[in-house]
C-alpha cells in the first residue's frame, strides 16, 4: 500500500479544524458562564447595602418582636420584665380588643380601592409625560411634587397649619362647591346607563384626586422609566405593518411594561398598609407608646404582617400569569 503525504496532510488539516472548532466552543462556553457569573457578583453587590442593613439593624428587632408578641412587658427601674401568655395576645386582638378587627377589615377595603386607581392615574400619566413636548422636564417635576412636600416634616407641619387653620376659622372647607360638582358628575355618568356602583366608585376617584396624585409619584417614576426602555425600533416596525396607535399601545406598551405593573402593585399595597395615617398602624402606635403595651402591640403588628404577606402573595400569583418578561 503506498503511503499518499498529500492526502495525510488534508486529514491532518481537516482533524486541526475541528479541534479548534471545539477549542472557540469551549471557550465561548466559558466567556458565558464568566459573565454570567459577574452578573451575579454585581446583583449581590447591588443587593448588598439592603442586605447589611437587615442583618445589622432588623434582624434582630424582628425576632425581638416575635418574643415580644408571646409575652407580657412590664417596664420597671431595671429596664422590662417578660412573662410568658402564650397566644393570649392574639386571641385578644381578634376576641377582645373593639376595634381591630372592624378597622383592619376597612383597611384591606380601602387599599382594594386605592391600588387600581393609583396604578392606572400613574401609568396614564407616564405615558403622557413620556411624549416630546416643551417643558416636560418641569411637567415631570410637577407630578413628583406632591411626594416630595408630603414627606417628613413637611407634612407634619401642613397638617397642623391645616388643623390649626380650621380650629380658628381662618380656613373654611368649601364642601358646598365640591358636593354640587359632585352631583353633576354623578348626573352625567347615569345618564350613560353606567352601572351605578361603578358610577359611585368614579365619583369617590375624583373626590379623592389629590390623595390618588399624592400616592402615585414614585409610581410614576418607575414607570417612565419602562417607557424609556421600549426601543423606538418596535415602534416604527409595527407602524410600517400598519398597525395603529391603539394597537401598538396593547401589543407593545402594555406587553413590555407588564413586570413594572407588579412592581407598582406591591410598591403600592404596601404603601397603603403602612401608611403613617392607616387605622391599624395608629392602633399599633398607640398601643405600643402611649398604653405601653408592647406585647400586645408586637401581636397585633405580627397579625398586620402575615395578612399583608398573605395579601402579596395572592396578588403576585395573579398578576404574574399575565406579565411578559422580554429576554
């Protein structure tokens, strides 16, 4: 058999090239999970001022509070004493106590008729600011406003301007102008045929605009920025397709926007819960500091706890069959 160099040379060859082929798989593999894996360290260290700050300075509150909620405090000379009740103070808040029940119960009503309204104002609104027009800049100012001078101080000190206003007469409540715009509004939607609990739930939005504007800034925020993400390239591909505005809004905007939905739907159920002026967080208030209750405080705030918890996940199980989450 004679030995052929040429056709040894072109079997080398062709071996050669697949040994570098495999070579760029492997260290194309390689180059993923490397960046994949920088991708984690850099979620971690996002992640991490969070993280300091449970460990550091909630962690050991919230066992703190647990115990708190089986116990009975006495606050003596020597700092508090503990005596064990076991479920007493639970039972108490649903059994005993006059109020808790009713006001949690309005509570969850009240954040049931908050969050739609607020989602939708502040989408709305996003999406109008979003558009390019002169002053926009200051039209975005303008939305977020309201967090701003209702936070802190601020809002101590126009409450108690408005309260001390009202006591001394020097502000007077023009509750006639508002019922008689009310009633107009109220006319004109029956006239439609509109269902008139929907008509009722339109009417109590618009008395309550200016808190529904006041709770949906960071909302709004979060939203424009979505809005920013969504490249224009989809735009102008579905607007050649034909496809109108109508029809981009719910095959585009709304798709891509979806995961923003939930992240504003649980921003805002518990902003609502944990609102300074919410019923039950003046009851855990007041029961803690001012009756020097602090067990049967830390109870009621566990109970409050576990029915948000419980809240959040019914509501993230829901809305999360319906999020589009663009790879």
């Amino acid at each position: 058999m004679k030995f052929d160099f040429r056709d040894f040379l072109l079997k080398l060859k062709k071996s050669l090239g697949g040994l570098k082929l495999k070579m760029d798989f492997g260290s194309e593999r390689t180059m993923l999970m490397a960046m994949e894996k920088r991708r984690a360290i850099a979620g971690y260290v996002f992640n991490s001022p969070f993280l300091i700050g449970m460990i550091f300075f909630f962690l050991y509150p919230f066992i703190q509070s647990m115990i708190f909620s089986f116990n009975s405090i006495q606050i003596g000379t020597q700092g508090y004493e503990m005596t064990g009740v076991g479920f007493s103070n639970y039972y108490r808040a649903f059994m005993v106590h006059p109020t808790f029940r009713r006001v949690l119960v309005e509570s969850i009503v009240q954040m049931i008729t908050d969050v739609p309204l607020i989602i939708i104002f502040s989408f709305f609104a996003a999406n109008l600011i979003n558009q390019k027009f002169r002053g926009r800049a200051v039209a975005r100012a303008i939305f977020f406003l309201p967090v701003i001078l209702t936070s802190g101080i601020i809002l101590a000190v126009e409450n108690n301007d408005l309260l001390l206003g009202i006591m001394s007469g020097a502000i007077q409540p023009d509750t006639a102008a508002g019922a008689v715009r009310a009633l107009e509004l109220r006319t004109l939607l029956m006239e439609t045929r509109m269902n008139p609990r929907f008509v009722g739930y339109i009417i109590d939005a618009v008395d309550r605009l200016y808190e529904i504007v006041k709770a949906s800034g960071v909302q709004i925020l979060i939203f424009l920025a979505g809005l920013q993400t969504i490249s224009p390239s989809l735009y102008e591909a579905s607007t050649m397709e034909g496809a109108t505005g109508w029809e981009n809004f719910w095959k585009i905007t709304f798709p891509m926007i979806s995961p923003l939905i939930l992240v504003n739907t649980v921003y805002t159920v518990i902003y609502s819960f944990t609102n300074p002026n919410n019923p039950v967080m003046e009851i855990i208030k007041n029961t803690a500091f001012a009756e020097s209750r602090f067990g049967f405080s830390s109870a009621i705030s566990w109970v409050y706890f576990f029915v948000i918890l419980g809240i959040l996940g019914i509501l993230i199980g829901v809305i999360s069959r319906w999020v589009f989450y663009h790879d």
